[in-house]
C-alpha cells in the first residue's frame, strides 16, 4: 500500500514538475517574442532613419500665405497591409491631425491586400485609422488591382466608410471638384467611364479640378508611365484643366513638375515601399514611408510629403 502511495506521490510530482516546466517555457517563448517584435520595430525604424538622414532639405523659396487655407486633406494608398508600417504611417496622419486638422483623407487603392477581402476590414483600416474615424474625418476611395480580386471590388464600393458612389465617381468640397476613376476596368467599361469623365469636366464650374486613381500616369518607378493612361487621359486633363492627378500602385512618394499644366503625384507609400528613380520631369522622388498633404487657397495648393517622423520632407505649390 505504501509503495503504490508512494509512486502515485512520485507520478503526481512528475506531473506537477512536467506543467512547471511547460509554463516556464511559454512564459520564455512569449519573452522571446515580445523581444523579436521589439527588435522586428527597432530594425524597421532604424532602417527609415537611415533614410530619413539621407533625403535632401526642403526647398525654402514657396511663399506661403499668411491666411488660414479653406480645408486641408491628405493623401495615401496602398495602405491595406495591417501590418507595422501602415501604423507608423496612421500615427503620422495622426500627429500631422492633431496639429493642422484635415476633413478627410483621398484613399487611391489597394486598401485591402492581398485580395481585396471586405471581411479584413477591421484589421487594415478600422484599426489602423480608428483616431481619425473617431474624430470624423472621411475616407473617399478607389478600387486598387489588389481590391477587385474579390468579386470585383463590390465589397469596398458598398462599404460605409470608404463613401464610394460608384466604381467612379465624383464629390465636390469648394473650391475643387473631384473626380475618383477605376483605372482596373476592361476596355468597354474603360470607354465608358472616359466619356462619363469627359461629361462630367465639361459640366464642372470648379476653378480646380482634381482626379485621383490607383494606376500611375507618370511615374519614375517599377511599373513606369503608363502609355494607354497618358493617351486616354492627358488630353482630357489638359482640355478642362485638370491641375492634379494623384494615384498610388508604386509603392514610393513622386511628385512631378507641371506637365501641360497638371501636376501628378504618387503617395502609394502608405505601407510598402519600393525604390523609386527621376525623371526629366520629375520634382522630388522617395521610397521613405509617407503621406501627402493638401492646403487648399483660392489660387493655389500647397502640397507637402510627410514621413513617419512627422518630417516634411517635400513641399510644392500647385497654381490654379
């Protein structure tokens, strides 16, 4: 009787020792990993200050108004990763708010990687941007390549939050007159969407006129110009004064020179990155992680490139 005590004794020691061991080792693998997502953000962020330390000054002859813009907003995209980045890009956002409000935000696509799943919502944009949601500040959005791989982007078009009245569409906050394109349709849906455009520019009685995509016209990055955007476009941009187009797809931040009076800017660096080159008619061009932002006067924008260290590391102005 003793013996069988004593080895129920000695198993329920083995059993107690064995589960002491085994919390010891979750609590150690959650140390381990709590120390290599540190290490993970310590790397990511070095590595942008690296690039920070290596971008060139902003240039210091824009005359700024003295009076307060009509509106500010801000541009991004590219953003649906919910990953590391895109925070450090919203917390931007966030900061850039809390010191020069801005009422919304032009979204230019791909806004749920990698497929355009509504059902990630939560974790690549409500999350991400829940201070600016909270503090109504809208999202106006177009449909990226990522996003019409689920059932052709429906989702999103219907999703509150996103404020799409269409595939296309276009919202007015005067003095400037917007126009959001699908830049992923096919040919026939492509033609009609040209003529709705054409329409709706020659209608427009806004002094400015801005339309933004997902796909670039101009672009010094991987995917390069796009010769069927610049030929299907331009022309219109050019005949009813479209002064700026802004779009995503290149991971990076482009701002070009005027180009038959449109300025074209790339902010698809809201949560991937990738090297980006110049151009003859490019203006300032960085990989850095970014946002736009927009102060809007009667005859002119005062557009600025702003990174995850709140820097404004580019900064132009757009005459009417």
């Amino acid at each position: 009787m003793k013996r069988r005590r004593l080895l129920l004794l000695a198993g329920l020691g083995g059993i107690t020792f064995a589960g002491i061991v085994f919390s010891f080792n979750i609590r150690k693998l959650r140390f381990f990993r709590k120390q290599l997502g540190e290490l993970k953000e310590f790397l990511f962020h070095k590595k942008e200050l690296n690039n920070l330390l290596s971008t060139q000054t902003v240039k210091s002859d824009i005359s700024y108004p003295k009076t307060a813009p009509i509106f500010r907003f801000v541009s991004v995209a590219d953003t649906g990763t919910g990953k590391m980045p895109q925070y450090s890009v919203a917390r931007a956002m966030k900061h850039y708010h809390s010191k020069f409000p801005f009422g919304f935000v032009v979204l230019a696509g791909d806004n749920i990687y990698p497929n355009g799943e509504i059902e990630k919502i939560n974790d690549v944009f409500e999350k991400p941007y829940e201070y600016l949601l909270e503090n109504k500040v809208k999202f106006y959005a177009c449909l990226g390549n990522h996003d019409v791989r689920t059932d052709n982007g429906e989702p999103q078009v219907k999703y509150p939050n996103f404020n799409m009245a269409g595939r296309y569409y276009t919202f007015e906050y005067q003095p400037i007159q917007f126009f959001a394109l699908d830049t992923n349709a096919k040919k026939e849906d492509w033609e009609v969407q040209l003529n709705w455009l054409e329409k709706e520019l020659s209608n427009s009685k806004a002094p400015w006129k801005i339309v933004f995509a997902h796909h670039p016209i101009y672009s010094s990055g991987k995917y390069g110009s796009s010769q069927k955007l610049i030929s299907t476009l331009t022309p219109l941009f050019k005949k009813h004064k479209v002064q700026l187009y802004i779009n995503g797809h290149e991971h990076n931040y482009e701002r070009t020179r005027p180009i038959n009076g449109t300025t074209y800017l790339i902010s698809g660096a809201g949560a991937k990155q990738r090297p980006v080159g110049r151009s003859e008619w490019t203006e300032y061009s960085t990989e850095n992680f970014s946002f736009a932002a927009f102060d809007v006067y009667e005859d002119r924008l005062i557009v600025r490139g702003i990174n995850i260290w709140n820097r404004v590391f580019d900064a132009g102005v757009i005459q009417i």
